[in-house]
C-alpha cells in the first residue's frame, strides 16, 4: 500500500477532532486483538465490518537497508529474496505453484518488499481457509529463523538481484548509480553504490548469514491480519503457538535513529561525478539538490500539534513542486527535473525539503535566482485559495475508502512508527480539509521555508567545472540569490475557453442520421460530414475509470499511404505539429486547460496501418473533451513550424525515456517485418534508440502534408464514445463541434496496395543477434512461434485458447527460477493474436545473465516437448484456466478500459461481436487435449523467430 496514502489517512482523521487512544491503551478498538509475547514479538488481529475476499497477513520487521554495515550493501533487500527459496517447513518454497492452487491461492497473493526502514512479507489468504492461515503461519515462522542461507541458494538468486536492479536503470547506470552515491554522501546510513554490480556477484554468503544473524530478531517483529475475523481467539491461540519459543538473542542490537543522526551533522555539501562524460558541443548541465532540514518536525508526530505542522509540510511542498513545474514549462533553462518534495514521506530519509533542478552551469546564476525566487514568493505572500484546493482535492484523492487497506495502514503507522491507533471516519477528514483556511496555511510558510538550504549536493558528468565548485562559492552563490527583490507571483494563465461565443454562434448543429449499429447494445450515427460515430452507455465497473467518458477516433490510413522515405516525418507528424500550438494555443497553455477541467489526457499518432486521435477525462467535462478533441482536425500550416526548437526539445526528452527494452521490441519487429508499433493503453509511439535516430529523418513540410492530409477526411473517420452518459446530452456537442469538422480537397494517395508481413509458417527458423550500444550486463531473448493469418470466424476461440495454453507454459516456465536455480527475475511467455499482421503469436521472452542463456534455451526445449506429448501437471491446467475466465468475467470486462478496447478491436478490424457471456463458456470447455493440440501447431521450427540482444560490441 502506498505510503503516502497511510499517512495521509492517519494524519488528516486525527486533525479531524476524532477521539484519540494513547500507544499503549488500544482496549477500546472495536475488533482489535493485540499483544506482545515473552520474547518481544508484537501481534495485532483487527476483525472488519466489511465483506473482504481475502484476509491479509503480513510479517513486518523493524529493519531494512539503514540497518546494513558497510560491507552488507543491499543485502536487507538480498535477505528479502531469500524467503521466496525453499525453507525448512516449505521445502518447495513458497511460490510453489500447485501448493498454492490447492490453498485457493496464486503467486500474486505473496510478495516481499525492503525500504530504508522496514521489510515487510505478505500472504493474502482466501477469507476463513484455516489451512492457508496455518501455511502463512508456517512461512513467517520460517522466515523468522529458519531460513535456508546455503551458499547455493545464495549464488542462485545473485543473478535475480541484479536482473531487479537494471530492469529500467541499466541504460542509465551510471547517472543512477551517481543519484545513489549522492544520497550516501547525504544522509546517515546510507551506502555507495560504486561496486554494487560486483559486490552482489561477489559478496562473502557470510555476510549475508551475520545480517540475517543480528537484526532478525523477534523484538523486531510484527505479525497482522486483517480481515474478517470469526475467531480471533483461535488465530491468537495459533499465532503464540507458532512464534512464542522464537529464540530472543543474547547480544543487544543498535538503535538506528536516523533523524538524530542527520540532526549532529553539520551541514553537509557533497560533489558526485557521474562516469557518462558530456560533450563539449552541446551545452554542460549539472544537477543541484538543497536540502532545507525540518528537525522540528520529528519528535512531534504523536501529537496533534505536530500532525498539523506535518499535514502543512506536505501541502506547501506540493505547492512549491508545481510552481517549479510551471516555471519548468514557461523557463527552457531547466533541461530536466525541476521540483520539491518532502524527503520523509518519499523515501523513508530524515526530514527535509528537498530542492532539485537540473540547469547549465553556464546560467547556474539565473538558475539559482529563479529556484529561490519561488521559496520567497511563498514564504512573503503564501498560497493562493485556488493552489489550496487543487492540493486539497489530490490529498483527498489518495485516501482508499476500504477499511481493510486502512486498517493495514493504521497497524503499519503503529507498529512500526510508533504511531497512535484511532478509528476513521472520512466525513470528519473531509470536514477538516475543507475548512482548512488558506490563512492558516500561510502561517507555516515563515516556518518551513525560514532557513537557507542546510545541505548541498551536486551531480555533474565527468570533466565539468562544477566538480570543481567549493563549498563556500555555493553557498554564496544562494546566499546572493536569497538577496534579490522579491517579485509578485504570477500565476501561469489558464485558458478559460476553447472556443469564444462569438465561435460558438458560428457553429451550426449539422444534422445526423441515426444508422442500425453494429454492435449491440451502441447507438451508431452518420454526421453530414461523412463521420461515423458509434456510442455505447453503460456503467463501468468500480475502478478509476469508472466516471470517464472516452471517446477514441481512428482511420485506416496511416504511414502506408506514403513513401518508405516519409515513414519518419509520417510517424513525427503530430509531434511537430502540435509543438507549437493548436488553434493558436500553445501546448503548455492547453496541457493547463487540461489540468484545470479534468481531462486525463488528450493524443493523436500516425502508425502504420492507422492514425488516431483519443480523449479523456471527467464526465462533468464532456463539452471540453470533444471541443478540445475538434481541434486536432484544424488545418495547420508549416509557416506555424518552430522546427529547430522541436528537434531540440523531442530529442532531449527522447534521450531521457531511451530504453534497452523498447530497442529489443523494434529489433523483434524489424526482424520478421512488422511494421505497425504495438499499442500501449490504446497508444501507439516509436520508442528507443529508433525514435531518437527517426528525428533527424523527419522533414517537416512533408509532416505538415501528411498531416492535413490524414486529418482532414472525416469521412475516412470513426469515433467510438464510451462511458456512464446520456447519449442525448452528447449528441449536441456532436454535431456542433465534429459536424463542423470539414471536408478539404486534397490529393489522396491509395492505401489499398499495403502489404502485411509474409506468412512465417514458411520462414523458419530464424535466428538473430543484435547489439547494444549501451554496456549490458544482461542479455535479452525473445523465441517466438508464429502462425499464418487466420479469417475464419473461429479466430476468436484461437486467441482465447492461446491466452490458456500461454497461461500453463509461463506456470512450468517459473520451475526455472523457483525449481532449477537459474538467477532469472524478468521473464514470461505471451500468447496473442496479432490485429495488424493478422496472425497468431506465441513467445517465450527471458532476461538473464549470459551464461545462463544456453542452459535457459534447453530447459525451454524441455518444456516445450512435455507440453507436445502431454506431460502436463492437470493443477497447472487448471489455474492457467481459471485466470483467463476470471479475466473474462462479466465485472472486468465491464471495466471501462476493458470494454473501450473490446468494443474498438471489433470496430476497428471488423471482427464479429460476440455475446460476453461466450468467452468464459468457452474457456470453460477447453481440455488439456487442446493444449496438446496447440502445442504440436505452434511449436514447429518453421514457425521460429529467435532473437537475442547483447551489449557487445559488432565485430
């Protein structure tokens, strides 16, 4: 559960006047049962008044990555690993995944997590299984002393570490590993990440054995469950059972007090070099962090006084992150991360507020002048009421309703912060936030922001002056900066409307003609202007999305449509085009619109095979949505280009999302030909080291052409609109914004010509090998099985069958971690059918260290050949069958997201609808003869792509 959101239950139901209890009197809390055996272990039972599917059981320890010594580096969070190996009383471990299936449960019901301060164990039990407590039980109670710290168990899971580290950092090692080394250099007991690559490889298995050794201990430990109790008695009889002759050590343990530590250091000022260089043709950044402390804050937090100095820290720093956000948006000094954050809430280290941007060092005197610019302002002037209620709004936002996750938090807060335990009431919170004054706010300004930044840190690349900054020139330099006039806020302008009356006069409600749908259930419309509109009202399933209206355009001409050499300035187009502005707007002004009305987000993109544009957002902004959703099809002219500012802006941004993974996926497609970019959440954009090298490609009157004229056809356009509305209060805005939408003249180039990817039943196998520009560690290995087209009306039972037969082979794919040792930690198998190609996929895709790589490809062959001759565990069948119909129940395909994408697969490839209620009953009738079947179509060597990613350099 996210942190932030347990605090900010515990914080704001306190402030709300509600009665209290002291921390050692919990007797009056209806359900609770609590106690504390001979040898320190602390318990806590709380029964809810509430349905819950599950009961959560959780083992806390008191301890994490600030209990380390200088030669343990991470190994709070390696000693988490190894309670997922096999431990004495669950030989198998506890993944195991028939064990589970027999408890009623699956390996998403158990994880593990280690912060600076704790690490926590979970097992979520289907509600009143006696035999999945004990089991839990049994684990923890392993957990607690028994687990297995063999020399091979730990070499075995050396790998898995690694892999969880550089999934998302590896292409940006070296500046995370600057970002870590900084924070050591910052705050107490943290380390330097230099040799974190060899030290894990490396470390003595006795180091591991002396920390699990000296901190797990059970005065150190908390067992909760949280559920529907029907015999707390017995749960507390058995909970003594299994953990009151835990052995309590001998020696004592140190008290890692981290704010009294960070509070006898004399203020800090830290330089980290980062190992990538920079290049003296372009302009030399350098990151700055300040650190204003907030001692005052520590001792307090017991206390309803110091709960409400908290609650105005965290409020004011999120005021101050968004006007740095917005001087990020309207300043282009600041190349990158530009904010300010509490240091406590977002990473468990001693309080402070944190001061970070990213700016040339060239300007770092104007960087330093706008940075504290805005802490003046703040502290002179204080909030504004409209800055008030748009952090009162998300504060509130982020508190769950579900008192099973508050009770969790609420035990959490106590057991392992000290905390005061006290019941919950939302009304009394909302009363309280909402008559929260802006002058009383205003009061903590002085306050927080009274003292110049205590501690300093800097990162720069190799060879930059800035290393070379002394501690008294910087702290000058602030100094300085402090000093200068104090200028009023300006709050950044918001646009009010999009379109003025004056234009709304001129917009005429065109007529409709209301046409027999094509799905049941939606309402179909053909606007005079050729548009088809295709609506559904339903109400979604509870979740997030459940009061959005989407609505989703498309057509069926892409990049196709022009020459291979427009491909980039094709695919770029909307990117340069929107750049500047739409309809006179500039995209900050309009991403503020946004913003402001509720409106979750708003995207156009050219494809291959497609161009489309989606909205969405609040139902109460439905007018917004589709005027802001017209303005994509305005005619836009290439005088209007700022194209040296996008190149420059796309490739910076471009630069930072660069990722190993997306330059495997474009090497995957470019290998057997696709062309279409696999969509994201409905999106569709090119990613990687290819998008980076696709701008310089792009020439920008041919983007503006190809713009016009893929959106200026509406006749060539669907839209599908979705959500819990009344089709009669958006059918006027239909016709008054997209009616409008006109017809323009333009040279069309045929699409009919586009060629799919051959047939790969006659292209096998095919072997590839692609190199990293990046160092890596690891290797990447994707082996597909590919089937021809298929357009028979039973494809859709095919898909459905793969999404089972995928299912059973990534359950006997996990025995190569959790059975056979192999040190794998991102891996799985995909089965799919692929809409653009038109054909049938199966994948087996594994990251791993590359000795293993060799090994890992037979043991696939292994299960590959069972699953051809039907050596299938029938408990594995079952389970892999059972999540598929789980996720083809009536609830989640109701989900708005869910039912949004059904709806446009069938729209948009004119596939035939078929009533929900038959995929479940479908699923419900494959037999492990299917299985078979699948395995002896899919697994033939002329329907094989294998593709392997290294970071070696091309000989």
């Amino acid at each position: 559960m996210n942190f932030n959101h347990i605090l900010g239950l515990f914080l704001c139901t306190l402030l709300a006047g509600l009665p209290v209890q002291s921390q050692t009197d919990l007797d009056h809390i209806a359900g609770l049962r609590y106690g504390k055996l001979p040898n320190g272990l602390r318990y806590f039972i709380k029964d809810i008044d509430e349905p819950t599917a599950q009961t959560t059981m959780r083992l806390y320890l008191n301890v994490g990555a600030h209990h380390q010594d200088s030669s343990q580096l991470e190994l709070a969070h390696f000693t988490e690993h190894m309670a997922f190996k096999p431990t004495k009383h669950i030989p198998k471990s506890i993944k195991d995944e028939a064990q589970l299936q027999r408890l009623g449960m699956n390996i998403r019901d158990i994880s593990g997590t280690t912060s600076n301060q704790y690490t926590r164990y979970d097992f979520n039990i289907p509600t009143h299984n006696t035999q999945a407590f004990e089991m839990g039980l049994r684990w923890f109670r392993d957990i607690a002393t028994n687990l297995q710290l063999s020399d091979r168990y730990i070499n075995q899971e050396r790998g898995s570490v690694l892999q969880e580290y550089l999934m998302g950092n590896q292409e940006n090692w070296a500046y995370f590993k600057a970002q870590k080394n900084l924070k050591a250099k910052m705050f107490p007991f943290r380390s330097s990440f230099d040799d974190f690559l060899t030290h894990i490889k490396h470390f003595p298995p006795q180091d591991l054995k002396r920390f699990y050794k000296k901190w797990y201990r059970p005065e150190l430990m908390n067992v909760m469950i949280v559920g529907n109790i029907e015999a707390p008695a017995e749960i507390e009889k058995r909970i003594k059972a299994f953990f009151k002759d835990l052995p309590k050590p001998n020696t004592s343990y140190p008290v890692i007090d981290i704010h009294q530590a960070h509070q006898s250091c004399a203020p800090q000022f830290k330089v980290q070099q980062w190992d990538n260089g920079f290049k003296t043709t372009k302009k030399e950044d350098a990151s700055f962090f300040w650190y204003i402390r907030q001692p005052q804050l520590v001792n307090r937090l017991h206390t309803k006084e110091g709960f409400q100095d908290y609650i105005a820290f965290q409020l004011i720093s999120q005021i101050l992150s968004k006007r740095y956000l917005e001087m990020e948006m309207e300043s282009p000094l600041f190349s990158a991360h530009i904010g300010a954050k509490d240091t406590y809430t977002y990473g468990g280290n001693p309080f402070s507020l944190e001061l970070s941007f990213t700016a040339p060092i060239a300007q770092r005197e104007h960087a330093f002048g706008l940075m504290v610019q805005k802490i003046l302002q703040l502290k002179r002037d204080g909030v504004y009421q409209h800055e008030l209620e748009k952090v009162k709004k998300i504060y509130l936002s982020e508190i769950p309703i579900a008192k099973q996750a508050y009770w969790n938090g609420e035990l959490f807060n106590y057991a392992l912060k000290n905390e005061m335990l006290f019941p919950y009431r939302k009304e009394g919170l909302l009363a309280w936030i909402q008559e929260l004054s802006v002058e009383e706010l205003n009061v903590y300004c002085t306050e927080f922001l009274s003292s110049l930044p205590q501690d300093i840190g800097i990162i720069a690349p190799k060879g930059s002056k800035a290393l070379q900054y002394s501690e008294e020139e910087v702290r000058q330099w602030i100094v300085e900066a402090y000093k200068q006039p104090v200028e009023a806020y300006q709050a950044p302008k918001i646009i009010e409307e999009l379109y003025t009356k004056k234009e709304k006069e001129h917009l005429k409600k065109v007529t409709y003609t209301k046409v027999k749908p094509t799905i049941p259930g939606t309402e179909e419309f053909l606007l005079a202007n050729g548009l088809r509109i295709i609506m559904k009202a339903f109400q979604p399933s509870a979740g997030v999305e459940a009061n959005t209206l989407t609505i989703q355009g498309w057509t069926t001409k892409g990049a196709s449509c022009f020459p291979d050499q427009d491909y980039y300035s094709a695919l770029n187009a909307p990117s340069l085009v929107h750049y500047k502005a739409i309809k006179g707007f500039s995209k900050r002004e309009l991403d503020r619109f946004k913003e402001n009305n509720g409106i979750l987000n708003s995207s156009a993109y050219i494809d291959y095979y497609e161009s489309s544009v989606q909205v969405k957002g609040d139902l109460s902004s439905a007018e917004e949505l589709v005027q802001i959703l017209s303005l994509y099809f305005r005619p836009v002219h290439v005088e209007d280009a700022t194209v040296e500012a996008w190149k420059e802006e796309t490739l910076a941004a471009r630069s930072e999302e660069k990722s190993l993974q997306a330059d495997f996926q474009n090497a995957i497609r470019h290998s057997v030909g696709d062309r279409a970019i696999p969509p994201l959440f409905n999106l569709r954009s090119l990613k990687g080291k290819e998008a980076l090298e696709g701008i310089s490609k792009t020439n920008a009157p041919k983007s503006y052409q190809i713009y016009n004229q893929l959106f200026s056809s509406p006749q060539d356009w669907t839209f599908l609109i979705t959500g819990n509305m009344a089709i009669q209060e958006i059918i006027p805005l239909v016709q008054t914004y997209l009616s409008n939408i006109p017809q323009k003249e333009t040279t069309q180039t045929d699409c009919s010509s586009i060629h799919h990817s051959p047939d790969f039943s006659l292209q096998g196998p095919k072997k590839q090998t692609v190199y990293s520009a990046t160092p890596m560690e690891n290797v990447m290995y994707q082996a597909s099985y590919y089937r021809g087209r298929s357009n028979t009306k039973n494809r859709w039972k095919e898909s459905l069958s793969l999404e089972v037969f995928s299912e059973l082979t990534e359950i006997m794919l996990k025995r190569l971690r959790h059975e056979k040792g192999f040190s794998i930690y991102n891996y799985g198998t995909y089965g799919h059918y692929n809409l653009d190609e038109q054909r049938h996929q199966f994948s087996f895709l594994i990251t791993c260290q590359p000795d293993e790589l060799t090994p890992i490809q037979k043991e696939i062959g292994l299960i590959i050949n069972e699953l051809k001759k039907g050596k299938i565990i029938r408990e594995y069948f079952l389970r892999a069958k059972e999540k598929i119909s789980v996720k083809y129940a009536s609830d989640n395909l109701r989900k708005h997201r869910t039912m949004q994408q059904l709806l446009f697969e069938h729209l948009r490839y004119e596939q035939d609808w078929k009533n929900l209620n038959l995929y479940q009953n479908f699923i419900n009738t494959l037999t492990l003869e299917d299985m078979i079947g699948m395995a002896n179509t899919y697994f033939k060597d002329n329907n094989k792509v294998e593709v392997i990613m290294k970071g070696e350099e091309r000989l």
